[in-house]
C-alpha cells in the first residue's frame, strides 16, 4: 500500500474526474426504463409475460380448447416440468405437460411425446375431455375450474365419486397449488381463475389482519387438529389461520363497520365486520385474548384500526387468528360459517402479500 500524499492527492484527482465522466453515464441509464420485473402477482408487462414466448401462442390456443384461463394452462405446465420438453419422472412421464405413455397414446396425436408444442396441444384436448366429464357438478366457473383441476390429478371418476374434489391430500393441494401458481405468476389482474366469485373488490385500500402473522392453516378440508376438538367447522376450514405466537395485535383488513363483538364456546372472542364499500362482504376475527376487544357493535373503523389481540380463547390450542371472509349475503350479525369465501385468492387479490 503507498501511503505518499503526493501519490494520495493525485488519485483524489483522478477519483473526481473520474466521477464526474460517470455521472452523464449513469443519468443516462437511470433515463432508461427499467427491464419487466415480477410484481409478485403478475409479470410487468402483461397476462402471458411469465410463459415463454415461444410457447405463448401455444398455450394461448390450448387454453381457448381446454375452456379454461391460458394461467392455469401455464401454472399446470410450470408445475409439471417448468417448462422443459425433456423432462421425464421416475413413473414415466414424459415432455413437458408430463403425459403417461398411455394418455399421450390417446391424446397426443401420434407426435413425440418430448415435442413441447405437441404436448402442450396435448394437454387442451386432456382438460377439455376431463371438464366435460365434471363441469356439471360445479355451479361458477371457478368451481368448474377446481373440479377440472381434481379430475386431472385424482381421476374423473373419483370427482364423480364424491360429488365434487375428493378428501384426498395429495389432490386437495394440488388444486390449490395451481391456482395459486395461476394467479400469482400468471395472472393479468391478480384475479383468480374463474374471475372473483363476488365480482368487484374496489379500490380501497387494504392490509394484512394479522401484520406480522404466517399462514398457519388454509381454506377446505384438512382434518381434524390435535388438541382441538373436532366438529365440521374443525375439519373443512372456512378461513385462513395466521399467527404470530401470540400477542400480535389484529387490525381491520379494509374500512369496516362493527356488527358484532363478544365471547361464545367455539370462536372465543370475536369480532364480527362488514365491508362499508362493496360488495359488503363479511369479515369474522376468531379467537382474540380475553379483555382486548377494542371494538363493540356500530363502530366504523378504518383500515389498520386495531381489533383485538391475537389469542387462543375458544376451541383453540394455540394463539392464532381465524380470519373469515363470507359472502355479502350473509348474516352479520353472530359468527356464522355460512356463505363462507376462500380468503387467499381474495387479499392475494387486493395485493396482500401472503
């Protein structure tokens, strides 16, 4: 190292020049628009700026034969091979919509099964069959979307089975994989497949119910839960579960007029809301610590306004909160699991990052 002030004072000279030539040249690119960047909901730039563009125009027209979203074609393939025509399984599974040996017999039209436009084509013709074999069990396109979806992972006949998506794990979580991928990575608007069951969110402005919190349990079917005892509501979820460990505080969502507050067996101490926009929905907060109520029955409070702190009063055995969305028809005036919606696709929706 040289430490001569001479040789040190020089290079300050040189530093300021040097600078001072930098600086046209990075103003010059901060002038630049910024490359597409993933929002976390949806590619900068448009509905299909995640999928490859040399597979766009595939998915596009396997989409429109399927009769479902070009997202959920995409999210199916991203969840398959992630877009690569080679890839094979350990069962074998081949190219890139991973076909077996013997649908890509029936479906793939004599083409090689490692030809990705082939098999993406492939896969519009499968999901037409399969939806058609379901589509009348479902009420609303999204529902015709989630039975297409079980039907591709556990069978038409299984669906038809049980009335619906079956109580299987494996297929439960794959339905709710793809339409996760489906909206957040390939979405156009942030809306899920199937478009929003209660139509227009507004613009209001919205927040996560529990900052700070982790999604613990999901919407549907999970079962019963050790130490909880078990009834219906326990085993078919009608809410989101986030905790935080305890002592959290919980806040409104969105701008809410208090309908309902107070203490029962089940939900422990609760707060009951209905949005002051529409389309009205109804918002439960399940399970708050006893004596930190902060709200009470024709209260109007806005976004951000604290709840409640988050506990484990009721049929609980952890500090959490169950956040409960229900459609605008529903009561709101006691806690009830009626009209319950799925809440993900719905903050996901409004830009809570979850």
């Amino acid at each position: 190292m040289d430490n001569s002030r001479s040789l040190l004072q020089m290079g300050a000279a040189a530093a300021v020049v040097g600078l001072l030539i930098l600086i046209p040249v990075i103003l010059m690119k901060l002038d630049k628009p910024a490359p597409a960047a993933h929002t976390g909901c949806v590619p900068a730039g448009g509905s299909t700026a995640g999928i490859p563009e040399q597979y766009r125009e595939d998915v596009s027209a396997a989409a429109t034969e399927a009769g479902v979203p070009a997202a959920l074609v995409a999210a199916q393939i991203q969840s398959e091979s992630t877009w690569n025509p080679q890839a094979k399984s350990p069962v074998g599974a081949r190219g890139i919509a991973q076909f077996m040996p013997a649908t890509w017999a029936e479906y793939g039209q004599g083409a090689d099964p490692f030809d990705a436009k082939a098999g993406i084509a492939a896969l519009g013709r499968y999901m037409k069959a399969i939806r058609a074999d379901v589509q009348d069990l479902g009420t609303t396109e999204a529902e015709r979307i989630d039975l297409t979806l079980a039907a591709y992972n556990a069978g038409p006949g299984a669906v038809l089975q049980h009335g619906g998506i079956p109580p299987f794990p494996e297929t439960q979580a794959y339905v709710r994989k793809i339409n996760d991928l489906a909206q957040l990575d390939y979405s156009a608007d942030c809306a899920p497949p199937g478009g929003s069951v209660i139509g227009d969110l507004g613009t209001g402005e919205w927040t996560h119910p529990l900052p700070g919190g982790v999604l613990t349990s999901r919407f549907g079917y999970r079962g019963c839960v050790a130490g909880v005892q078990c009834n219906e509501f326990v085993s078919t979820h009608r809410g989101l579960d986030f905790s935080t460990g305890g002592g959290a505080t919980v806040v409104a969502p969105t701008d809410l007029r208090v309908t309902d507050a107070g203490v029962n067996q089940y939900q422990g101490h609760y707060v009951v809301g209905r949005m002051t926009d529409d389309p009205g929905l109804v918002f439960q907060f399940h399970h708050c610590t006893p004596d930190t109520l902060q709200v009470g029955r024709g209260d109007t409070v806005a976004t951000g306004t604290p709840l409640c702190v988050e506990g484990s009063s009721g049929n609980s055995a952890r500090a959490h909160l169950h956040f409960q969305i229900n459609a605008p028809e529903a009561d709101d005036t006691r806690p009830t699991y009626d009209h319950a919606l799925d809440p993900y696709p719905i903050l996901i929706q409004m830009g809570i990052p979850l």
